[in-house]
C-alpha cells in the first residue's frame, strides 16, 4: 500500500503543479499515458484518490451503416507492446441504433432508446462526468422521391436528449423557446451550455444556449453561410469550425461567443474542412479537397496552421486522403465525412489511397443532386483502396498501419484514450463498413462486429475512460453530425 501511494503521490505532483491551462491540458494527458504504463488506474481506486484528470474534446457521429470485414489482412508497423489498462468502450451506430461493444469484442449490447416517432439516433457528445451522453433523434425524414434533399431535409423535427449511461434515464432538452423544428447538436461548451445549427427557410445559423433552449445567443450570423465540423480547443476557449460559406468552405476559429474571430485558410479553389486540435492546442490539422477538378469531394489533402493562422503547410500530396467516403450497394448504401484524428503524440491519423485508387460509386456531375449522394454504383470501374498511416507533421513521415490483400477500404481511424489501439471502418466494394481495431504499433488487427443482424456498422468512437475517478477524454475521429452541405457551386 506504500508503494501505491507513493505512484498515486507522482501522479498528483504531475496533475497539480501545471502553471497554465495549457501545460496542464497536456499533463492531463501525459499523467493518463502515465497511468497505464504503471497501471495506476486501479490502485488510485484502491487509495480512494479525487477526481484529478479532466480532459474535453468533441465527440460527434452521424449516419448509419452495414458491413462485411475485409479477409487476409495483417498490420505493418513493428516494435514492443504496451500494457494495457483497463478496458476501453466504442460506441458505433448501426440501422439507426446505437451500440456499445468493448475493444476487445466482448460486451456488445444496443442501448434503449425509447420515443414516440424516433427513427434514428446519434450520439453527438459527452458530458464532463462520462456518463452522460447527448443525443440527437430524428422523426421520419420529409425528403424524398418528388422532395428535393436541399428543400425537404431541413424540414424534418429532429429531437435532443440526454442519455445516462448508468440508470438508462432518457430526458429530452431544447424545448424552450424553440427556434425552428430542426436543431443538430454541435459541440458542448460545458456541461450547462451547448452550440446548435438552427436551420430556418433552409439558411443554417449556429447559437449557443442553456441545456433546456433558453437564452439563445447568435454564435454566427443568418446568411454568412453553413458552419459545422466544431471543435474545442484543449484549453476550452477557443472554437475551430469551417463554414460553407459564398466564397468557399473556410476554416475559422473563434471565442465561445463566436467573436475574437481569426480566418485559419480560404481559398476559392479549394474545400477547407473539418479543423481538429492537436493534443497540445499549438496546432490545427484540416482537409483541403480540389473541388474543382472532384466535384464528389473523394480525396484531399492533410494540412496543418497554428490557432493564429500563421505556419499553413500542406503536408501530403495528389490528393492521398478519403474525404467524402462512399460505400455500400444500390439496396443498402451509406457516406459520411472522413475526419483526419490526432494521436496523443501530436502525429495525425489519416485514410491514404493506394496509387490509381477509384471508388466504386460513381458521381454524377449532370444530374441534379436531390439526395445528398447523387451517385450510381459502377463495381466494375473500381479499384484499389485506402490505408490506415500516421502522418508525423514535424518531419513528414508516414508510417503504415493497416494492409489488405486483396485491397479494402480503411477509415474513420482513431486512437484509443490509452494510446494503446487504433479504432476503424473497413468495407470492400458492394459492402458497408464493419468497425475493426488495431494495436497502435500495427500489430493484430481485429473485427469487432458487423452491426445489428449482421447488416453492418459504422461511425465508431472511443467512449470516455472512467476508472475509479479518472475519467480522461479524447477526440473522435468521426464526422460531426452531417449537417445539409451546400456545395460551393450553389454558394459562387
């Protein structure tokens, strides 16, 4: 027992002695790796210690899914395996539900969500205490065969939730002064206040509010464009977002209030997208897709800036990242944004192409758009597929995780809290995508389910890790909830 105060007193001296909020977000972080690496999770339960590791970041999933998982598939990375703490929970949603399943397969169970004329579900984020979740519902949806997606799709009553993960409790939030029969959940602030999209006569406009709907702030303006894809910062006060805006897709940052407000990239050739935080909060990592010459928005680049807008460098070429990730067959298809995702060592985890890679869904630049996918499956034409590598920014490098023989499709990559696996979706051609997991050095790779009755699942994201009172956190790699895109060139 000496022993383990003594480990749990080295834990505290690294938690408590932080002279900033910024060098404590990142011993916040070091003391959790530290934690598994000598297994102080349980004896910090033992010693009965306080609550001393917070950490927030944003954790938003969208759509859902189907799978078959991928055959003759092995890691590349080599070198030593760390120990293991704990047990690490995935979310995934699959036909419209959401699931729980442990990293290691066991424990798979659909949570109860029970309301009146809900159809689908979507976990969008977590409250600082682990166990309670937000969530967004929708009831049937009014786009349609005759009804346009851009018309019709913003017309349908979406619903928010609180879901506690213990009791099953299911409370229903944002009924006050409600603003338009559509509201999706963007990011929570704290545990009193959240951003949501309003969208009214099909014009997107963010506000920050109370849990309940009450004192509604305008955090951007009506007709500047569409912001979605937020982020918080490690700090927790500054938000990074990008905005479909009439001159392009930019990337912003801003206070909570959606002032103090800093232009991160803009360029009318080019789709910026999706900004996310490095652990340290020095860096941003964001997509830049050639919109011009991929009108389907498949492939981009990975680029990085500093919060301030200064440093931008592109850090891959010829377009080597899936963007907008296309799956399935013509009876049962899905897409989705593919968000790049930091590891706890600053590098990022990115879907690179193998060389003369093509999708098997096929966009289709003269007919009008009224689904938000506008593709027709051509089996026949595709080829190659996409690999999980981690991409270092400081020097350039790439290391390779994931390898298929035959080649499969390989995204939404991210690293468990304990920086101990990699989480991510894997689909063939004619397939919807099954969530598989990978140790961090590449090693083991895994299937973990195909979803409900087998037909498929998607968007995965690491749970909260709460053990004893440690409860650490970090980013998904998954899409914000899919906001209704307005293509730049309804915008120009």
């Amino acid at each position: 027992m000496k022993r383990d105060h003594l480990l749990c007193g080295v834990l505290l001296i690294i938690c408590l002695h932080a002279p900033n909020q910024g060098s404590r977000d990142r011993r916040d972080a070091l003391s959790y790796r530290i934690a598994c690496r000598y297994n102080l999770l349980e004896i910090c339960s033992r010693a009965h210690l306080p609550n001393m590791l917070t950490r927030r970041g944003f954790l938003t999933t969208a759509a859902l899914g189907l799978a078959l998982g991928g055959f003759g598939c092995h890691g590349l990375i080599s070198g030593p395996r760390r120990r293991h703490a704990g047990t690490n929970r995935i979310f995934f949603v699959s036909q419209g539900r959401t699931a729980l399943i442990n990293a290691d397969g066991s424990g798979l169970r659909y949570l109860r969500l029970d309301a009146p004329n809900q159809v689908t579900w979507q976990p969008a984020d977590f409250f600082t205490d682990g166990r309670r979740i937000l969530f967004l519902s929708m009831e049937p949806r009014r786009d349609g065969p005759g009804r346009p997606f851009d018309e019709y799709y913003t017309q349908t009553p979406t619903h928010l939730w609180i879901y506690d993960l213990d009791s099953g409790s299911l409370k229903e939030i944002a009924t006050r002064d409600r603003l338009a029969v559509f509201y999706t959940p963007q990011l929570l602030l704290n545990d009193e206040r959240m951003l949501v999209q309003v969208v009214r006569n099909k014009i997107g406009q963010i506000f920050s509010m109370n849990l309940d709907g009450t004192d509604q702030r305008e955090f951007t303006r009506s007709g500047e464009g569409l912001p979605y894809g937020f982020d918080l910062s490690p700090d927790q006060q500054t938000v990074a977002f990008h905005l479909a805006s009439p001159a392009g897709y930019q990337i912003w940052t801003s206070d909570l209030e959606g002032r103090n407000r800093t232009l991160i990239a803009a360029h009318r050739d080019r789709l910026y997208f999706g900004p996310v935080w490095s652990p340290d909060g020095q860096w941003l990592a964001y997509q830049s897709c050639h919109f011009r010459e991929d009108p389907a928005h498949d492939w981009s680049d990975v680029c990085v800036s500093r919060p301030n807008g200064s440093g931008h460098r592109v850090l891959t070429n010829g377009q080597s990242h899936w963007f907008g990730a296309s799956y399935g067959h013509p009876q049962n298809r899905g897409s989705g944004s593919n968000m790049l995702a930091w590891t706890h060592d600053s590098q990022i985890l990115f879907s690179r192409k193998l060389p003369g890679s093509k999708v098997p869904w096929e966009y289709q630049t003269l007919r009008t758009d009224t689904d938000h996918f506008n593709r027709e499956f051509k089996p026949s034409l595709a080829r190659g597929g996409t690999e999980i590598c981690r991409l270092n920014p400081a020097d350039g490098s790439v290391a390779r995780l994931t390898r298929c023989d035959p080649p499969r499709w390989d995204f939404r990559a991210s690293e468990s809290p304990d920086g101990e696996k990699v989480l991510f979706c894997r689909s063939a051609v004619g397939t919807m995508p099954s969530v598989w997991v990978i140790d961090s050095n590449g090693r083991n790779a895994k299937q973990l389910t195909h979803g409900l009755n087998d037909r498929g699942a998607d968007h995965p994201q690491w749970l909260p890790v709460t053990t004893a009172n440690l409860y650490y956190r970090r980013r998904s790699a998954s899409a914000a909830i899919e906001s209704p895109q307005v293509t730049l060139q309804q915008n120009q």
